[in-house]
C-alpha cells in the first residue's frame, strides 16, 4: 500500500483530478488507520431492543471492515418480518446531494456518507452485525448467545 498526496506550489493549475486525489488520499489514510488501529467492530452505542414486532438500534458509531466510519445519529426502528432469525446489521453507504448548476447541466456538489440499518438473514463483511434477534413461541428476543464484534478503540 502506497500514498501518495499532492504537492502544492506557487503558480501551479489546479484541476479537479487534483482535488479529488487529496480527497482520495486523505480518506484511504483514514481507513487504513482505523483498520490497523482500531478494527472492525461497535465503537460505542448501537444497542438493540426488541420491542412489539419491531427492532430499535440506539444512536452510535462503528467501523466496517475497510475502515469505514458508520455513524447512526438518531434511534432506527426496523419492523420484523415473518421469519425465525434475523441478524441487525449497519453498514456504510454514500449518495450523491445538493445539485447545483455546471456546464454540462446540473451536478452534485456533494457526497453524503450515512448509515444503512437493515435486518439480513445472514452476517457478512459488507456490514457490522449489531445483534441477532430470533423469533420463539411467537415472541421475538434478542439471541443471547450473539455477541457482536467490538473495535479496539477503548
């Protein structure tokens, strides 16, 4: 793994290849540091409860796998499906916002990182399992026997 940045100097044109390279530096630094350093995993909140046919996540932050920052900003409440078991799972998603006019017609001018909070069947890599809720005598509890990944962080 390499960086590499842009080097600034006087009377030097600036394109948006350049700025996006910074950018593009700046955030794989960040991610490399909160793999190495912290790992994947709940840095803090992102509790689960089980209340009546529904799942609420608490307000919290975690970092996926490619060192992602996922923030959750205020409590999510997700209704159960039908099923027997369901892992909660957050993960880290981008969208383009804010439109504004250019040469070629409107253009985004901004990024938007946020949080999505899903159930899944399944724990993957793509996202950070929170809890694993399961579905028993018509009652659906939290799956005691789960214990989500922490990250080094404290």
């Amino acid at each position: 793994m390499t960086f590499k940045r842009v080097r600034y100097f006087q009377g030097q044109l600036l394109g948006e290849s350049d700025f996006q390279s910074e950018q593009r530096y700046l955030l794989d630094k960040q991610r490399a540091r909160n793999r190495f350093l912290y790992g994947a995993g709940i840095v803090e909140g992102l509790t689960v409860a089980v209340e009546t046919e529904c799942v609420v996540i608490s307000p919290g932050m975690a970092i996926d796998a490619a060192g992602n920052e996922i923030y959750v900003a205020e409590p999510v409440r997700i209704p159960l499906p039908e099923k027997r078991a369901w892992f909660v799972t957050v993960r880290f998603a981008e969208r383009l916002t804010d439109l504004v006019p250019s040469a070629e017609g409107m253009e985004a001018s901004r990024v938007e990182e946020y949080a999505v909070v899903e159930l899944t069947a399944a724990a993957t890599d793509a996202a950070i399992a929170v809890a694993r809720v399961v579905l028993q005598k018509g009652q659906w509890f939290l799956d005691r026997h789960f214990s989500p990944r922490r990250s080094r962080c404290r």
